[in-house]
C-alpha cells in the first residue's frame, strides 16, 4: 500500500513538473517614449486568458505561468496612450520586452467629477473645480488633508497641531468658528459631517485617499445645509482583485512617527480591504503631544443584474493636548512654553456606510446609502471647564438619476431625498485651574437635531457644446433641547423647525475641446447651531432662540482648460455676499459685559482664483496657485468698510518636481500668506509668512524611500493670530491683547513603504 502511494506522489509530482514545463512567464518594463522614464501603476492585460499585472515604481512587471502560445498584449496607463502587442510565450522560458507608450492629451470631456451628484464631465460644470490626483497625495506623506489641498487656490487652514485635526476653509468664511464649518466634506460621496456641520478631520483616511475633488461655491442645492462654500470628496482606493497590500512608516523631528497600512483583494464581484495606522508626535510646544490610532475595512460584492453592495466600516481613537497660544513676547522668543494647563480632549469617532448601486438599464440609476456617524469627547478648550459628549447620528438618501434626449441633445436629471437624525448629550463640569481637579456640574443637556430634504437637478444641453445646469432644493431642520441641569424659569428647553429653499444656476460653454467659460448663481444656507439657539454661555455668548439661518448668495464667472496636453489651467471671478450672518456682540439691555449671539447684517467676500500646472514632460512638473480676497463688513454698525479679520488679501503656493531616470524624484514647494487684520476693527495686523518645503523620494519595484524638510529657512511664523481686547476694572481701562499659534520650526521626516 506504501508503495502505490509512494508511486501516486512521484506521477503527480512528474505530471505537475510536466506541466510547468509547458508554460512560460513575462517580464518587461513600462515606459514614456519619449524621455525613457518608468511608469508606475500602468496595466498589462494579457486579453486572451483575462490575466494581468500592474506595474511597480520602476514600470517593472512580471506575470507567471502563462501556457505556451501567441498572446494580445494591452497596455494602459493614465495621461498615455493605450497600445496592444501581440507576443510569444516557449515552454520554460521568460519572455522580456520593453514597451515605450505616448503621452496623449486628456481633454475635459473624459474626466468625471462625482462630487456632484449628476457625477458629470468637468466640461460641463459651471463652478471651480479642482482634481487631485494620488501621485499629488503621495508627495505629502498623507499625513492630513490641508497638505494635499496645496494645489487649490482660496483655501485656507489653521494647522495647530501638525497633525490629523486642522481647521480648513474656503475664501475667508467660517475661519472664525476654530473647527470646520461651511464645508461638506464627502467620503466617496457620502457625507462625514456632523448635523451642525462641524467635520472631524481625524476621521478621514488620508492614508488609502486615491483621488480629491474640491468643488468651490454654494452646494446647498445638492446638499442641503452644510455645504455654503463649497464641498471635498475625497474617493478612497478601491481593493484590487487577486491578493494585494503595503505599508508605510516614517519617522520625524519631536519625536514624530507614523505607521499605516492595508491588505486587500478578492475576486472579479467581491473584494475586501482591511487597513489600519497609527500617529504619534510629541510636538513642538510643551502640552502639544497628539496621538491617533485608527482600523478599518472596506467590503464590495458585485450581483450584476442585482446591483452592486458596498459597506465601508472605521473606527478611530485620538488624544491631544492644547499648548495654547503665545502674546507677542513668548511668540518672538519662540518659546515651547505651554499657556495652558489641562486643555485638550480624548476622542472615539466611528463610521459606517452603507451603499446599493442598481442600473436599470443604460440610462438610468438608483443609488441608496445609509450611515451611521458616532463621536465620543472628553475634554475642553479652557482650563477651568471639563465636559463629556456624545454625538450620534443616523442618515440616510435615495436618489435616481435619468439621461434622456430633448429636442435631439443629451440631457440627464437626478431626483432624491436625504435624512438625517442626529442625538447628543452633554455634561460641563467646572475645573480647578490650578490643580484640574474636576468640581461642580455647570450644565447638562440633551440634543437632537433631524434634517430632511428634497431636491432636483437637470443638467441641460442647448448646444452641443453650451450646457445649463439648474438645481432646487427644500430643506427642514428641526431642532429639539431638554435642558437637564436647570429647572423653573432658569430651565432652556425648546423646540424649533427652520425651512429653506436652495436655488442655483450654472452655465458651462466649450468652444473649443480644451476650453471651457463658465458661471454660476447659487445660494446656500447654514443654519444656527443649538448652543447659539438654546444654551448659549458665560464665556462664549448668551443664546438667542430669534436667531435666523446664515444665508449665501455666490456669483462667478471663470474659465479653465488646456494647452498643448501640458499646461492646465483655471481662473474664477466670484462674489459671494453673506446675509444675516450670526457673530456675538453687546446688547447693553441683556448684560453690560456677556455678548449675545445676533444676526449681524452682511459681508461680502470678493476676489480672484487662478491655478495653473505645467507637465514639460514625464519628469519636469511644475505648479502654482494664487488668490485674492476682498472680506469686509458691510452694513454692521461698528465695523462698517472693516476687513474680516484672519483673512489675507493675498495667499499663494507654488511647486516644482524633477524625475530622474534611476528613480529619483526631488520637489520643493513654496507657501506664501499675506499680512492680515487680528481683530475686526482692524487695529492690529499679522505680517503674514512665507515657508519653503523640500523632499526627495526613491521609488523601484513597490519600495518607496522618502526624505522631507519642511520650514527649511526656519521661519518664526503663526499659523493663526488673532487679538482682543481685556477690561481693567481696577483703571476702567481696555488694552489689546495679541495672542499667536506658533507653527513649527524647521522639521525633518524620514519614510519607508512598500507595496505589492
């Protein structure tokens, strides 16, 4: 019995090395015809057997086990043109060859933007829109969104911590409210912001972000609240078929480090992807130390006929402290001291999505998510108070998408209806300044925010080369207050419903396939929070249930397009008046020293946006982006012709790359912000900064090597200044404070990835 089964074993190993034998493999390499530069992440197919390869840093591939015969080869690669060989594969032997393919021009009309809901050509949109790509996201070790927006003119951030959680805004509006508000930020199209707006950053993964699209001006009528000046979506990696992954670390100046990575694949209909990091740094200022720890995954299964089903799942655990900010003094000396004691906060978020894809046919679709959004916070942001939030939130939205024909020409409408329905519970204790110990409950309370819209939009064509996009949309918010601290006529509890109708307009014209002139009108609106309604404070200002919605109105025109498939390039003209907007100020009848939240009247944010980048070949890339902004008070008794505070007149950066043949890329970027007004009644003024960035990177077959230096002429500068003035009672004198958030100095990151 040993014997034949001893016999079986030595004819299967014979018929297997037999078999071996009568296949061959592949080898070669991708690369630019006309400078002899590798290609990464080009696309082999082998069509005949549907098998495949993608290329590594150094445009190497390399396919296995192919049966001996006569194969079609089918190269693809993004900004080239596509070829097909045909090639021969002998038994045992490794076929290698090299294939040289032509950059060929990408033209509006084949580049989709999804941010918006008609998910159209960026041809026909009649607002700024801004692509960015993977190969610009790599370049800034993903460590956070603000540094991948660089390219995006009119974009405005406060990095406090040098890490995950900034504070980002578009064109001047919302840099007052020190968290990020005014911007719909989407996560492969589904929202991630709070109910009242407020986005956490940590919450997104820049790590496994394959694509950013940034889309300026009013999105109310898509979106409803939250989006009045503008959106981001950032469009995660998809898992590949088959079995895929990688890593990266890095290493850095405070103690700074960084390890993230993902394991994904699967077959043609289901994939999977697990993904997971971790952030440490130990910051610049003493009490500035921050870490974060996150884990994901990512599941799709394609039915066919039956649709498609995705479900996306990420927790993440962060702790930071707050150092607080420097006066003119410490700042100039450059001081690590911290002015803070026990500010900063713990924090859990989690993420669930959702999504089922179904097209009915060619031209129509139906999509339905549903999410669920949770954060859990302990801390505060001043020493003498504690709290405990709770935050969850449960949504939803169906819509249907149509492409019809009207009077001979394309058309498409998208028709939906979104919901969400957001709890929050809140605990405030005060705090012993000195010692942090925890004391005496201050509040307690109960909110519950529930969002409901409807909306419509129809992208029509008047020409085959004129489009006209109109949109409407009705909003509901609805908001719901338990006061559970206060009692008798001292207890806020109250309920209240706001309604509002979004309109917008868009016009996109092409007179030529690389030229596009567009404009738009567009309104949004943003509701009152509930603490500005209800709760209000001592130290913040006094609620005021009277409170109306922050309105929007947006007017631009602009053209962008493209020269010689090597230079692209955007400019917009915009107005963008502010109605109603919602500020704290003295009402001498309430309190001769608390501020009460008011609609303050009208701003308006006025200027000028260019973008421009200059791909001279495969290895020379250069860009820039520059904006002008106009933010001033118009009808507010006492500021009045005041710029706004915080928002420079002039904001640029600029950048160039260098590919060399052995794998080498070196870049180095610049970032200027112009001086700008402190306070509202424009008495003092920050003089603005200019930084200057450096990273060399070493890419061959999956590995990635990387250097960087940021703030190389090591300049003493705010990312956020601000000023205020403090009441004497002793002289009855006031006196201005200056007070700055000092960024780092000159800092270093060393980093190693691999993938495969």
């Amino acid at each position: 019995m040993k014997k034949i089964f001893l016999s079986l074993i030595i004819l299967l190993a014979l018929s297997l090395g037999s078999f071996a034998q009568n296949n061959g493999s592949l080898k070669g390499k991708v690369v630019d015809a006309e400078t002899g530069q590798a290609i990464r992440d080009a696309q082999i197919l082998v069509k005949e057997i549907h098998r495949g390869a993608v290329t590594f840093d150094d445009g190497s591939f390399d396919i296995a086990d192919i049966p001996t015969g006569s194969y079609t080869l089918e190269i693809k690669a993004l900004g080239y043109s596509a070829i097909s060989k045909t090639i021969s594969i002998t038994s045992g032997k490794t076929t290698n060859i090299t294939f040289e393919i032509e950059i060929t021009p990408v033209t509006f009309n084949e580049i989709t933007i999804s941010a918006t809901k008609l998910s159209t050509t960026i041809n026909k949109i009649g607002s700024p829109v801004y692509l960015i790509p993977k190969s610009v996201i790599d370049e800034t070790e993903r460590r956070n969104i603000e540094e991948s927006l660089t390219t995006v003119p009119g974009v405005f951030t406060e990095d406090r911590h040098h890490g995950e959680a900034n504070v980002v805004s578009f064109r001047g509006i919302g840099l007052h409210t020190h968290v990020t508000r005014g911007i719909l930020v989407l996560v492969d199209g589904v929202p991630v912001n709070e109910a009242d707006g407020r986005t956490s950053f940590e919450g997104i993964d820049m790590e496994n972000a394959e694509s950013i699209e940034v889309l300026k001006g009013p999105v109310s009528a898509m979106y409803g609240p939250n989006g009045i000046t503008g959106v981001i979506n950032i469009k995660e990696a998809e898992p590949k078929k088959g079995f895929h992954g990688g890593f990266r670390g890095s290493i850095g100046s405070y103690n700074t480090q960084k390890i993230a990575g993902n394991i994904n694949g699967g077959t043609d209909d289901l994939k999977y992807m697990f993904k997971g990091g971790y952030y440490y740094s130990k910051g610049y200022q003493d009490r500035s130390t921050y870490s974060s720890g996150r884990f994901g995954v990512k599941v799709s299964n394609n039915f066919h006929a039956a649709g498609k089903l995705s479900f996306t799942a990420d927790y993440i655990q962060t702790s930071g402290e707050s150092a607080g900010p420097l006066d003119s003094t410490l700042f100039a000396d450059r001081s690590r001291l911290s002015t803070n004691n026990f500010t900063g906060s713990d924090k859990n978020l989690h993420r669930i999505n959702l999504i089922y894809n179904k097209s009915f046919n060619a031209s129509t679709d139906f999509q339905v998510n549903a999410y669920n959004r949770g954060r859990h916070d302990k801390g505060h942001y001043l020493d003498t108070r504690w709290s405990e939030d709770f935050i969850n939130l449960l949504g939803g939205e169906a819509r249907l998408k149509h492409a019809y024909t009207l009077f001979g020409k394309p058309n498409v409408v998208v028709v939906g209806s979104s919901f969400d329905n957001e709890t929050g519970t809140n605990e405030e204790f005060f705090r012993d300044e000195d010692t942090g110990e925890i004391g005496e409950m201050n509040d307690k309370g109960e909110s519950m925010y529930q969002m409901f819209g409807l909306y419509a939009e129809n992208e029509l064509m008047l020409l085959d080369n004129l489009s006209l996009t109109l949109g409407l949309r009705f909003d509901q918010v609805s908001y719901d207050w338990k006061d559970q601290f206060n009692t008798g006529d001292d207890n806020t509890s109250e309920s209240k419903d706001i309604t509002a109708i979004s309109p917008k307009l868009g016009l996109a014209f092409n007179p030529t396939k690389t030229l596009t002139v567009f404009g738009n009108v567009s309104k949004g609106f943003n509701p009152p929070l509930i603490t500005q309604l209800f709760i209000g404070s001592s130290y913040s200002g006094l609620a005021n249930s009277d409170l109306k919605p922050e309105y929007l109105t947006n007017y631009e025109i602009g053209v962008r397009g493209e020269i010689a498939s090597k230079f692209s390039y955007q400019l917009s003209l915009f107005v963008m008046d502010f109605n109603d907007q919602i500020a704290t100020e003295i009402d001498t009848l309430i309190s001769m020293r608390t501020p009460v939240y008011k609609n303050i009247g009208k701003t308006r944010h006025q200027g000028i946006e260019v973008a421009g980048k200059y791909r001279i070949n495969s290895q020379w890339r250069a860009f820039i982006s520059y904006s002008y902004l106009d933010a001033k008070f118009i009808d507010y008794t006492d500021y009045t012709g005041n710029q706004l505070s915080k928002t420079p007149h002039n904001k640029a950066n600029a950048g160039v790359s260098y590919t060399f043949n052995f794998g080498v890329t070196a870049s180095m970027d610049y970032v200027y912000v112009g001086k700008y007004f402190m306070d509202n009644d424009n008495v003092n003024e920050y003089e603005g900064y200019a930084l200057l960035n450096a990273k060399l990177q070493y890419q061959r077959k999956g590995w990635n090597l990387g250097f960087g230096v940021e703030n190389l002429t090591n300049v003493n500068y705010a990312t956020w200044a601000y000023a205020s003035e403090s009441y004497n009672p002793q002289t009855h004198r006031t006196s201005w404070e200056k007070m700055y958030y000092a960024g780092w100095p000159t800092n270093y990151t060393l980093s190693l990835g691999y993938r495969f």
